[in-house]
C-alpha cells in the first residue's frame, strides 16, 4: 500500500502537467488515504453527530474501513440518505436545510476530496479565492489591496432570493 502523501503527489504532479486523471477509483481501494482523510475530519465537531442512522467517529477502526474498502471494490458500497436538519439563519427568522452524511459516507467523501483536490487545485487560477485550501475572503481582499491599481469601489451582494415575496 503506497503512503498516502505520495499518492496525492504523484495525482498532483499529473494536475500540474495537464495530463488526465486515470485510475481514481483504484485509488479508493487505498487505506493510507482513509487514514489522512480520518486525520482530517475525526475533530470536527459534526464528528460525533449521527448522520441516517447511529454511525459516528466513534468505534472507527481499520476493520470499519478495510469493510468499505471491499464494500467499493465489489461495487457494493450504498450511499446512505443524509439526514435533514434545519437550522437558525443569522438574522433571519427563516431557517436553512443542512444535510448530515452518516460517518462511512463523509470518509469516503474526504478520500474522494483529498484525490479531486491534488488533480484539480495545481490547474486552477491563483486570483481564484473560493473554496480554496489556504485560500478564502482575507486572501481575495489581501490581492484586490495590494495588487489591484486603479480600483475604486466594489459592489458585493447575495441576491438568491431578494424577489421572493415577504414572509
């Protein structure tokens, strides 16, 4: 089993030369990579948050996933319904809907993200600031300050939903 950095690097480095992305899903089968991707999300706080059913971070084993390794090497690993919560806007009495994955599925989903990231990241523009590792609001401002000349104002808004009728 290769070390999960140098997988990701070697994926990274295929993003940076342009080549295409081949073999993603043998990389599921790569139990390094669940162990990076566990490392990552295990402290969050919807850790321990049942998602569909009463899986959680806890009781995670390397049994759990050698499990959903098979599972998706046999093509039978099943996607479970998240559960849906809705929760305070600020500043709004309307609340929104948030989705919770149940603990199998946001691991693979971490795995997944981690492989989709090293391709895709080294491709995309730097004055790109959304969604972005290292990279987000304070980063774009930090740009647009120092290195946009000439700039004298800025216009930002959500629109989603400003003709809506009142509630």
């Amino acid at each position: 089993m290769q070390n999960a950095e140098v997988v990701l690097s070697a994926i990274r480095k295929r993003g940076t030369e342009g080549k295409p992305l081949q073999r993603v899903y043998r990389q599921l089968f790569n139990r390094e990579l669940y162990l990076l991707a566990y490392g990552r999300i295990y402290r969050n706080a919807g850790a321990t948050t049942p998602g569909p059913d009463t899986e959680t971070v806890d009781g995670m084993s390397l049994e759990r996933i050698e499990k959903i390794i098979n599972l998706l090497k046999f093509e039978r690993y099943a996607w479970k319904p998240v559960r849906r919560v809705y929760i305070e806007k600020k500043y709004s009495i309307r609340k929104r809907p948030l989705g919770i994955p149940g603990w199998s599925d946001k691991l693979v989903q971490e795995v997944i993200r981690l492989i989709l990231e090293a391709f895709y990241e080294p491709q995309c523009s730097t004055r790109s600031h959304g969604f972005r590792p290292n990279r987000g609001c304070g980063t774009a401002l930090e740009e647009i300050l120092y290195k946009w000349d000439g700039t004298k104002w800025f216009i930002e808004g959500d629109i989603k939903g400003c003709l809506d009728p009142p509630s």
